[in-house]
C-alpha cells in the first residue's frame, strides 16, 4: 500500500481491474437482497454503505498505515468533488437495482465506458484509437440490448424510467473513473483517495438523505429512517459486509487499477461485473434474463475481449 507513481503497466493494471470487476458482481445482489428483503429506502442503504466503509477503512490506515491518512489541504477540494460524483453514482446505482434488479442495473451501468473513453479523451489527453472505439461501440450495443432499447420487446419488464436512472448511473461511473484517475495524478495513494471519496460521498448523502422534498426520488427522511433496519441485526451484519467486503475490496482495487490503467480501458474491463452478476442474480435471486439480455452480455463481455486482445498484440 505504498504510494503509487502515474505509470501505465497494462499487465498488472489489466489483472486488478478484473479481479475488482469479478468482487464488485456480488454488490448488485447484495444490494437487491437487502432492499427485497427489509424494504430499507435505497438512500438509506447507500448512506450506511459508506459509512461502514469509511469507519472500516479509516481505524485499519489508523492502525496499519498512518501516514495514508494525511493529505495536503489543497488537495481537499478535489477529493470533496471526487466524493460528490461518488455520492450521486451510489443514488443513481441504488435506486437503478431497485428498479431494475441487479442484473439488468449492472449491465445499464456500463454505458459508463463510452462515458469514461470519451471524457479521458476530452479532458485527460487519453488515446482514442480504433480499437477502443470498437470497444465502446460494442459495449453501448450490448447495454442498448440489455435496456430493450434495440429489440423492440414489448415482454422486457424495464420501464422507461429505470433505463434512464440505469443510463445516468452510467455517466455518474464514467465521471466517477475520470476523477479517480485526476485523483491519482496528483499524486494521491489510491487507498488514501478512495477513504476521503467514500467519506465525502457519506457526508453528501445524509445531507440528501435529510432534504425535505417529497418530489426528489428518494423523498424526505426523519432522524429514525436512519435506523430503518431497528433490531434485524441479520439485516446490518449484512450491511457491513457489503461495506467491508465487496465496496471496500472492488472499489479498492479498481481505484488502485486507475493508477495503473487510462481510465477508458480500466472501465472497459470492469465491463466483465455483468456476466458474473447477471450468473449470481440467477442462482441466489431468481432473476432471469431473456435471450435477447443474455445476448446483449456476451456483446458486452466481447467488448473487453476486443479491447485485451488489441492489447497483447502491441505488446
């Protein structure tokens, strides 16, 4: 966990970035269960998703790694910018499972690699070549087939308001890369940046949280809606384990793989979530995806494949 240099090692940084993908698949139906199970307020279960992580993570750099716990105070501001793009990704992801259930919301989410390959390429001065944009193409193909956007189904139960919190958590998680990668650029350990995002994002959402505007998707919040779960002490150990176990390590490492990766391709490859969430939504949930899904997953997964094997051959 020592302090990282802004160097591209696709070998190390292309491993990471699956292995992040591969932990992060259980927080869709993670999250699904949760909300199915104890009705929790999807705002409610992101704030304390943060929280947990950010209590967790804190005392172990406290104990273990002190010196990850400073940073300057200039670099305060982009940090509280990094943790409110953090904050609406987890509102926008949260009510998406909520409305999609976990495999089409994962799936929907990785419209966030056209997002991030565009935006690296705009603001970052990262490579926009044919390959990637081959990637791209076929990932947006696959969530326009995943969404029943192309199709024309008429037996897809995806209403026209879960595609677009689906599409927006998309954008919020290819700002969500772009910044992490600008957060390492300046020279910030990736475990250092992901303990102040989640912190930030945590003091965003229970500042949304407690809005009192009825007309806001999530609608207003009293004090004891905090503590919805009450005495379902099965219910909160499962909460901290999300937090601790798939956030803490998927997002830990794929924020340590943005360190390594342009953000275009570290997203492409976090494309791969799908297939394995789509795989456990069927076994622990029930949920089933028409062909026409299931085709719209293999496009997707082909996208990364397309991307890797372009890859190998430069190398």
């Amino acid at each position: 966990m020592q302090p990282q240099q802004d160097t591209i090692d696709f070998n190390s940084g292309y491993a990471i970035a699956f292995l992040s993908a591969l932990i992060l698949s259980t927080t869709g139906v993670v999250i699904r269960y949760l909300l199915e199970t104890y009705h929790i307020p999807p705002m409610i279960l992101a704030f304390w998703r943060n929280g947990f992580l950010t209590i967790f993570l804190l005392v172990f750099l406290e104990l273990r790694y002190p010196f990850l716990v400073e940073v300057r105070r200039s670099d305060l501001g982009l940090l509280a910018v990094y943790g409110l793009v953090l904050s609406l990704f987890n509102i926008l992801w949260t009510t998406s499972v909520a409305l999609n259930g976990a495999a089409v919301a994962t799936l929907l989410v990785y419209s966030s690699a056209g997002f991030a390959a565009l935006f690296g390429w705009w603001l970052l001065d990262e490579g926009l070549d044919r390959a990637k944009v081959v990637a791209i193409t076929l990932c947006l193909g696959g969530c326009a087939l995943v969404s029943g956007v192309v199709g024309g189904r008429t037996d897809l139960a995806v209403e026209p308001l879960g595609i677009l919190t689906g599409l927006l958590s998309g954008l919020s998680y290819g700002l969500y890369s772009l910044m992490g990668r600008s957060v390492c650029r300046h020279g910030l350990n990736p475990w250092t940046a992901m303990l102040y995002s989640f912190g930030f994002a945590g003091l965003f959402l229970l500042a949304f949280n407690l809005l009192n505007l009825d007309s806001l998707p999530w609608g207003s919040r009293q004090a004891g809606d905090f503590f919805w779960l009450g005495t379902a002490w099965e219910g909160w150990g499962i909460l901290v384990l999300l937090a601790i176990g798939p956030t803490l390590a998927g997002f830990g490492l794929y924020t340590v793989s943005l360190n390594r990766l342009p953000a275009s391709i570290a997203n492409l490859i976090a494309t791969t979530e799908p297939v394995f969430t789509a795989i456990l939504a069927f076994l622990l949930l029930g949920e089933m995806l028409t062909p026409l899904q299931l085709g719209g997953a293999l496009v997707i997964l082909a996208s990364v494949l397309t991307l890797r094997f372009t890859l190998a051959a430069r190398e």
